[in-house]
C-alpha cells in the first residue's frame, strides 16, 4: 500500500518478486522504439501489453496467481518474452520427463512411447559473432548447419532425443550480434563408456564441418550432473525467473541449470535496449563485475532503434525453438493430447504457463480465492489495484 492507492505486489512461494513492473517499463520503451520506426502496429501492441492483470488471491495471503492478461505475444515483447520463457521450462520439464517416464508429469497418463534412461549432454554451439546486417543470413547458415549436424553419423549414433534454442546476444562495445544454440542431447547411460563417446574437441570438428567455416568454433560440453541437489536447483530456477509447479521437481527431471539455459528468451531487453552510459559494477559478494547501463542516462535512441530493428527483422517468421527423436515424439503426443502447446504459436497461452495457475481454491489453507484487478497507471510507473485505480489517472 503506497499512500491511498495499492500497489501490486506479487511474491513466489520462495520470496522471490515477479518483475512485473521492470518487464512492463521495458516493454514501454520498445514500443516507443517501434514507434520511432513507423512500426506503429507493433508499437500500438507492445504498449498496451500487459496494461491489466487479473489474480486469483487468497484473502489469507498465501497465493496470487494469474488468470488473464492482454499479452501482445510480440516476439521482442520483454513482457511476453519472460512469459514464454517460463512456458519454455515447464514444457522442457515435461518433455523430459516423459521420455524417462514414459507418463506424463502428474502421473496419470501413459504415453505411448518407450521410456528410455537417458543421461543429459548441454550443448553451446556458436558462430563468429557478426554485423547487423549480416544477422539474417547467419542465422539461416546456423539453422541449415544444425540440420545437417543432427543427421551425421556420429551424432546419430549417440542421441535419442534432442531439444535446441536460439539465443541471440550483443556486444555493446563491439556493436556485433552473437547468435548461438543451447542444445540438450539425451544419451544412453553407457554412452560415456562405449566405443561411440564423442569428445569436446571432435563435436566442435563436426560443428565446423557442418558450418563450413575454415576457424574451430567455440563449443561448449556440460554434463547434467546426476548427483542432484534438487533444493538448490529449484532455488536456481527461480533466481532466472522460472518458477516449480506443483508437480515439483524430481530425480528423473532435467536439473535446473541445465532448464533455466533452455528456457532462456531468444533475445532479452539489454540486447536492444541501449543506453547513454555503461559502467562495470560489482554484482554479486564473489566480486563478479557485469558491464550494466546506468538507467539514469536514459535510452539511446539511435542504437536502439537499430538494434531493435535488426533484431525484429532478423528473427521474424523463424522457429527459434525445436524438438528431434524421442524429446520430438513425446512433445508431440503431450502436444495433441492437450497437454501442452505450441510456446511459439501467436495464440500461446502466456498466462497458464505452468500445471498450477488456474485453480479456485489455495494450496495451504483451502480457502476460495478471490479476484483481484490491476492496472498499469502510466504517471505512478506501477501496476495499481482497480479500485483504487480512477482517482490516480
């Protein structure tokens, strides 16, 4: 409560504040980008993104979740993006579970593929990084590089399902563009042992060769751990912004590294939202320092603009998500039997992005919730309760 009106506050079980406000002000400036650009159609849905949000509230305390919501589902969106995102991990989630389980995440349901023990590789599979105008045609050079890296023998050999992501990052001081995917490879528990073991140095081989470049790009191999701290990699998720369902998070799930890399958006606002002024600073006790903008310099509208513009070009029409072998089958068969959806379709549901949103009635004490209304009020920077909404404008 702030003076007579109520501000939204919105807590996960764990204490954590969902980034409504930092998602929707950034959201606002690319809209004012997009207008800038004459995308004035883009920018009309990005700016009105996420303008109400409808909870469902226990009058005790103990939960709000969110019922509805007019998201844009614009692909640069930062609101949108982080809602897809956590859609993203829940479905990675479920997938992998199902491959292991041969059911789905709630138990209830036997899916028709043959469950397998699977071991976990994650993948980094980079590319030089390059100019803005050159971003589409490399993109395109990655995604064919990919198709055929997934159809060499030696990759066949050892994979029984896939997962990859795209992700696109930018070097502010270079004013380059860093395309990469995240790629998760299920493997045979005998896999690190047999005659077929692949090491770092022979996957970057493969890599370049399906690149067709003459340097050895810079490849990334991490193994899922199987000795698990499920506590502390819940813990993880969160501090990514991606939350556990009630389902929990068991032994046969991904760990939540290995998720919260996934799941990450294609491209996040600090790769198109550029300001006037940069400086190092210290991020975390270990002394970790992150080149950051200093929010008080205000938006640089010029780099922006290109930045926002190359990105939106770039990615337009592409799938930036996508599932290979028994990953494939089981996304597939959760997908037609309603189970999931397609995270990248213009009708995904951004709302219902876990197994736990929608219900009546709270998990702790039973009481039935009760619907709360906000509104996003341009002169407090804030999401306001309606009630308390008209007297503001």
């Amino acid at each position: 409560m702030s003076g007579d009106y109520e501000i939204l506050t919105d807590y996960s079980k764990r204490g954590r504040e969902r980034p409504w406000q930092r998602h929707k002000t950034n959201s606002l400036l690319l809209a004012e980008s997009f207008a800038r650009l004459n995308k004035l159609s883009k920018s009309d849905r990005v700016c009105n993104c996420g303008s109400s949000l409808k909870f469902n509230v226990c009058p005790n305390g103990h939960e709000k979740k969110l019922i509805w919501s007019n998201f844009c589902r614009v692909r640069l969106c930062p609101m949108c993006s982080w809602r897809r995102s956590l859609l993203v991990a829940h479905q990675i989630k479920q997938v992998a579970h199902g491959a292991v389980t041969g059911e789905d995440m709630k138990g209830k349901k036997k899916l028709s593929v043959q469950p397998r023990k699977l071991r976990w590789l994650f993948l980094t599979l980079t590319i030089k990084n390059c100019a803005g105008e050159d971003l589409p045609d490399t993109i395109s050079q990655m995604t064919k590089a990919w198709n055929n890296f997934v159809r060499r023998k030696e990759i066949k050999a050892i994979s029984i399902g896939w997962f990859r992501s795209l992700e696109v990052t930018q070097n502010y001081l270079q004013k380059s563009y860093h395309p990469h995917f995240h790629v998760l490879i299920g493997v045979s528990p005998s896999y690190f042992k047999g005659k077929d073991y692949l090491t770092t140095e022979r996957i970057s081989e493969l890599w370049q060769s399906c690149l067709k470049v003459d340097y050895m790009p810079i490849t990334h191999v991490r193994i899922v751990k199987g000795k698990r701290n499920v506590e502390n990699e819940i813990k993880i998720l969160e501090e990514k912004g991606i939350e556990v369902g009630e389902s929990g998070f068991s032994e046969t799930d991904l760990s939540g590294a290995a998720v919260a890399e996934l799941a990450k958006y294609a491209t996040k606002s600090e790769d198109f939202l550029i300001y006037n002024k940069y400086e190092y600073k210290n991020v975390d006790r270990k002394g970790k320092m992150e080149f950051l903008p200093d929010l008080e310099s205000g938006i640089d509208e010029e780099r922006t603009d290109e930045s926002v513009s190359v990105l939106d070009t770039s990615l337009s029409g592409r799938r930036l998500l996508a599932y290979g072998g028994l990953l494939k089958d089981v996304w597939e068969e959760l997908k037609a039997t309603g189970e999931l959806q397609d995270a990248e379709d213009d009708n995904a549901d951004l709302v219902h992005t876990s197994d736990d949103n929608s219900k009546c009635i709270c998990s702790v004490c039973r009481s039935n919730m009760l619907e709360e209304l906000y509104s996003w009020v341009p002169g407090r920077h804030q999401y306001i309760k309606k009630e308390n909404h008209q007297e503001q404008q």
